[in-house]
C-alpha cells in the first residue's frame, strides 16, 4: 500500500497497537523507525487512546494501556506503587447523548449505577518506584458523599489483582488519612505492628502520604485541647505564635515567609501543605533557638521541639 493510500484509509487498529507499544518502549526508537515502516504520528497515537472507552471503573482500555507500556520493563520496574485519592466535585447532572446515560450520578462502572448524585470522585493511579519516573491513572468511580471503606476494599482489591494479571507487582498503597481510608485500612488489617495487607499471596505496604502527615501533625499540635510531648516535655503552638509577634518587631526578620495564615489559617488555608512545612522548617527552629539564647524571646522554656 502506498503512503499516499494508507492516509486516505487511514492506519489499522492492529498497525497503531504496535506503534503504540514501540512508542511506549522508547520514543527515540519510534520516530527512527516511523519512517521505514511508516507508521502513525504520536498526535495520531494520543487521538487513538483518547477514542478508548473511558467510562468509570478499572476499565479493559486502561489495564492495556498499562500492559503495553510495562512490556519492556525490567524485574524492578515491574514493582509499582498505587496512589489513592478522593476528590470533591460540584453536583451536576448531564445527559449524553452518544452514551444514552445521565452523568452525574454515582458509578462505579460495570453497569453499577445508583439514583444517588455523586458529590465526589475516587481515583486510583499508578507510579513506579525506580527508575525512570511515570504514572498512569488507572480507574476512577462517581460516589455519592464518599466511597465507604468496604467498598474501597473491593475495588482495591480488584485493581490490585488487574495489575498481577499483567505481570506487575504493586507493593504500595498511599491514601491520605479521610475517615473511609482509616476504615480500609482497619478492615484489611493493618497495624502499626503489621503495616502491611496481603492480595493474592502478595505483600502491599500501607502508607499514609507524608503531606497530609504533616498536616496532620500542625493539627494536632495548633489543637489547645491536645497535649503534645517530647522526650517528657510539653510543647506548644504557643511557643510559635509568640516567636511570631516577637520576629515581626524585628527591622530584618528571621523568618520573614511566615504570617498570620501559618499560625491561624482558615479553614481553606489548612489545605496548604506549605503552610505546614514553613512553621516545622529548620529555618523557622533556628530562628526561635537563636532569639530565645540571645533573650529575646520571652517564653518561660526554651522551645520544647528544638532539642
């Protein structure tokens, strides 16, 4: 078939499956063979994939996806992570046309479909370990409010079971720390003394994500009802705020990126991370260490969290 030909019927769905694959392994290759065997242009290939179904649910399009591009992977790259987050979206309810289905309500896929609005969207992705560094989103659900910890367990563990399938082997789960993955995580039995659950036969470390770890620990230490101790010794947000007040009276401040949303955010701004990390910054502990050895910073003890 000539060149000129081929573009008039356009590429096969089989010749893009291997161009894709040998896209996935290495792009430098593909554009070195695309014009000796004249395959399809990587704006072509992305408007392929976008043509794959895409509905809710760990879905045949997704898993080939990933199954094409694990193919040259080496043993340690077939080691993956699996990243889990809720998101909340704005109801709304839409009618497609080309799908005859109203979207908008809750869905996990599979013709698993209630009457309920969905108010957020569960994501499940995945990222390597080592290597070169990629990530792969690979199965979403419409759930009304949020996806209860039971029902997260079943489709973990059907994603889970997708991805040994194809001769991968996830061996971490990350989640932040909302109440229904807190129940997940009771329910496949993690503890602190057993900080793993097991999928067919195979080992899956649990892992909270060090953000919302962070964020957590300024909660909890901003919380006057809390008591939060080191090595014995009391410790208290207090302590930050009047370093604070004290640094702001300074000509040349010690701490210049700190403000009031550091020590009293709103309810929004506690959703920045930064705003966490900034206050539990070395800069921020070298600072309080060093007024308070000159005297100039009036507190009865020196800072607890700085020895």
């Amino acid at each position: 078939m000539t060149n000129n030909n081929r573009n008039l019927l356009g590429y096969d769905r089989e010749l893009k499956t291997i161009a894709l694959e040998v896209h996935f392994l290495s792009p430098l290759a593909y554009r070195y063979l695309k014009p000796y065997f004249n395959w399809p242009s990587p704006r072509t290939l992305t408007q392929f994939i976008q043509s794959w179904p895409r509905s809710p649910g760990c879905t045949y399009s997704s898993i080939k996806t990933l199954e094409l591009r694990s193919r040259g992977f080496t043993s340690d790259q077939k080691y993956v992570s699996i990243c889990c987050d809720e998101m909340s979206l704005k109801t709304h309810l839409q009618y497609d046309r080309y799908r005859d289905l109203i979207v908008g309500l809750e869905d996990y896929g599979d013709e698993n479909r209630t009457s309920r609005i969905a108010s957020s969207v569960l994501t499940l992705v995945v990222q390597d370990i080592g290597g070169e560094p990629w990530s792969q989103p690979l199965a979403y659900f419409f759930v009304h409010k949020s996806c209860k910890g039971d029902v997260l367990k079943q489709y973990v563990f059907e994603v889970v079971s997708q991805l040994q399938g194809i001769g991968l082997h996830p061996c971490r789960f990350v989640c932040d720390q909302r109440s229904n993955f807190v129940h997940f995580a009771r329910i496949v039995g993690v503890t602190e003394d057993r900080p793993f659950f097991i999928v067919n036969g195979e080992e899956i470390v649990f892992f909270y994500d060090s953000p919302h770890l962070i964020k957590s620990a300024r909660n909890c230490l901003q919380n006057t009802k809390n008591l939060v101790s080191f090595n014995g010794r009391l410790a208290k947000w207090s302590d930050i705020i009047h370093f604070h007040e004290q640094d702001a009276q300074q000509s040349i401040r010690c701490a210049p990126k700190i403000t009031s949303a550091h020590l009293r955010p709103t309810t929004f701004e506690k959703m920045s991370v930064h705003l966490a990390t900034q206050v539990f910054s070395n800069t921020v502990a070298s600072a309080m260490f060093a007024l308070y050895s000159s005297g100039n910073l009036n507190i009865s003890k020196s800072p607890t969290f700085l020895i």
